[in-house]
C-alpha cells in the first residue's frame, strides 16, 4: 500500500471521529507494513484534552508491539500534530510521520519544530484537500 492508501484508512477514522462528534481526526500506525493501530480522537467522548487522535494511536502501537519505541513505524494522522502530540511522538521515537493538512494555529512546526526525534522523516500534504474538508465541514455544521 502507498501513503494515499494509508491517508484513506486514516480518513475513515476522521469519520468516525464525526460521527461522534469528536474533531474528526484519525490516525493509523504502520509497522512493516501493516496497520498495528487505528485510532480517533476521543476528547469529548472521555472528557480529556489529552485524547487526540495521534495519543491514542502511539499507545495502541506500542501495545501492539509491546514496547515504548516506534522507530520502525510509520504514523498517518490527517492533521499536522499539535505541540502535545508531537512531544509524544519524539518521545516514542517514531521512524517516520505522515500528515494530511497542515495546521497553522496549532500544529507543531510553528511552535515546536525541533519537538519530533531527530531521525524522524516528516511529510505533509498527503490528501491534504481532503482531510481539510472534513475538518472545515466538521466545524461549519458546529456553526
């Protein structure tokens, strides 16, 4: 599978993040090609800000593997990590990140560029019109 294929499966989380009306964020772990976690964001269902998308999926993934490090992994979240989320995945070492749309109020490239591990390939823009269209729809309905 490509990246566009893991960004789809990333996506169908989104949606199940709207359906709940949670942000529709998702996120899906890649080790050695195959998704070992999927995940959404889960705010509002857990009353906690920490329950983003990417949160939930680094600790599926290293339950999965049963170990803290990610470095063989690949995570798809269809938004740009927030400064939170990026700390966890530099903490978590993870060996490559894959973003859909980018986020210029809060994602991590404007505040905290340096907070991913240094080995950690980056790359954005992947269904990026999509998954911002998920996100602008979400939040013109809450309107």
């Amino acid at each position: 599978m490509t990246d566009l294929d893991y960004m789809q499966k990333a996506l169908e989380q989104a949606r199940l993040a709207a359906d709940r009306d949670e942000v529709p964020v998702g996120a899906i772990v890649v080790c050695r090609d195959r998704i070992i976690a999927r995940a959404h964001n889960l705010t509002e269902t857990l009353h906690d800000v920490t329950a983003h998308a990417e949160m939930q999926a680094i600790t599926a993934a290293a339950d999965a593997l049963g170990g803290k490090y990610l470095d063989q992994c690949t995570l798809y979240v269809t938004v740009e990590p927030c400064v939170m989320c990026a700390g966890a995945i530099g903490w978590a070492q993870l060996g490559r990140l894959v973003y859909g749309a980018p986020d210029p109020k809060r994602g991590y490239s404007a505040y905290a560029p340096q907070a991913l591990h240094p080995k950690t390939e980056v790359c954005g823009g992947v269904l990026e019109t999509e998954c911002a269209a998920l996100m602008k729809d979400f939040f013109r309905r809450k309107r």
